[in-house]
C-alpha cells in the first residue's frame, strides 16, 4: 500500500460522458452524483424493497418518478445497513470521510446533515469535475462514447486543458492524440459511410492506444 498509494491513476474502465470535462461540469447535487446513476447503490435498494422511481430512475414508458435529491438521497441513507460488507460500502465510506469529510454514519436521522455538508461542498470551485480529476493524481481516464459521437468533446480537450496538464498527464492523453484525426473522419463519413468512419475512428484509437504500451485485452474468435 504504501508502495503504490502516491501512483497516479490509470483508469481504463470509465463509464464518464467526456463533455462533463470539456465543460468541467459541476456537480448538482449528493444524489445525481453518488446515487442515481451508479447502478451498483441502486441495486442494492431496489433488492431491498426500493422502487426505482424512488430513486430517480427513468421509466422507459415515461411515467414521472422522483427528482427531489433530498427525498433520493434520505432513501439512501435510510438503505445505509444493506450495503454492510459489499465494496460498495468501502468506497462509499471513502468517499464520505477521505474525500468530503464527513463524521457521521448515513442513516435516517443524519442524511440532512450529510446531504447539506455535501451541496456546500459541491457549491466549491475546487468541487468542479477537472480540478477533482487534478487533484486525485489520475493520469489517463477513458471515457464511454456513442460509436457516432462526433468527438467534439474531446477535440476540446486536445486543444488545450492547463489545468490537468502536468507531469506529462492528461485526460486520456491516447485519445489527445487522436481526436482531431477521428473527428475529420466522421465529419467525411457522414457525407459518404458513417459506418465506415466509425470504424475508421476506433482503429485509429486502437492503433494509437497499442503503439503506446497499452492493453486493451485480446480479441478472439472467427471473424474478428
């Protein structure tokens, strides 16, 4: 641990929307950033009797479903006991101590006062998504993108970030490195063969990501 504990973070599985960065998006709320969207907390309550529209979840048949944060968030906190020994608890434990100090388990009864601690915390300049990304040493993150997004957001970011450029670090410095390139090559497929350009994308994207020493994992079977 403590060999490891000040190496910067190279994280290659990241379920992030890259426009976030480009407009270092602030957090709104505890519930929208810890609950809502992680499926592994949202599972845990719903096994236990939670309906997901309690939680903020959309319905697919657009029925209108919770989206007071607060009322979410006193939801989680009082579903607090059931995530006792999972990895959910631990990194969620982490995050409320190491990363926003707060002191008191969530339950019932402490879920205004941790859900307030929060929001003023997030209210924070330094709360904002690039100088959290800064602050925890992260050297590449990989984001999760449409097979025809049109990239902008990470030609943005190419273009210049002082924040996070440190130390040879970047966000996702082998997407960097490709973005203009895969950029113009959807803007020319979607005038000749979108599916072509996307193709075209990712095995730039791949290409760059192998030469620089990263792996990815193998792919096998016939036809690939």
């Amino acid at each position: 641990y403590d060999e490891t504990r000040a190496l910067p973070l190279v994280c290659m599985h990241g379920q992030v929307d890259v426009t976030t960065f480009a407009e270092n998006t602030p957090f709104k709320d505890p519930a929208s950033m810890l609950v809502t969207p992680d499926h592994y907390v949202t599972r845990m309550l719903m096994s236990q009797g939670t309906e997901p529209e309690e939680l903020g979840i959309a319905r697919r048949d657009g029925t209108p479903v919770e989206t007071d944060p607060r009322a979410i968030w006193r939801r989680f906190c009082e579903g607090w006991r059931f995530f006792r020994g999972t990895p959910s608890r631990y990194w969620l434990e982490h995050e409320l101590v190491e990363i926003f100090g707060v002191t008191v388990e969530p339950s019932a009864e402490t879920a205004d006062e941790i859900y307030d601690q929060l929001l003023e915390v997030l209210g924070t300049p330094e709360f904002h998504i690039r100088p959290l990304f800064d602050r925890f040493n992260s050297e590449i993150l990989s984001t999760t993108d449409s097979p025809d997004a049109d990239l902008a957001s990470h030609a943005a970011l190419a273009a210049g970030w002082s924040v996070c450029q440190r130390s040879g670090s970047s966000l996702a410095s082998p997407v960097n490195e490709i973005a203009e390139g895969a950029a113009a090559d959807l803007r020319v497929g979607r005038e000749a063969d979108a599916a072509l350009a996307s193709a075209r994308a990712s095995a730039r994207l791949l290409a760059v990501l192998v030469d620089g020493g990263v792996v990815l994992g193998q792919i096998s079977g016939a036809g690939s």
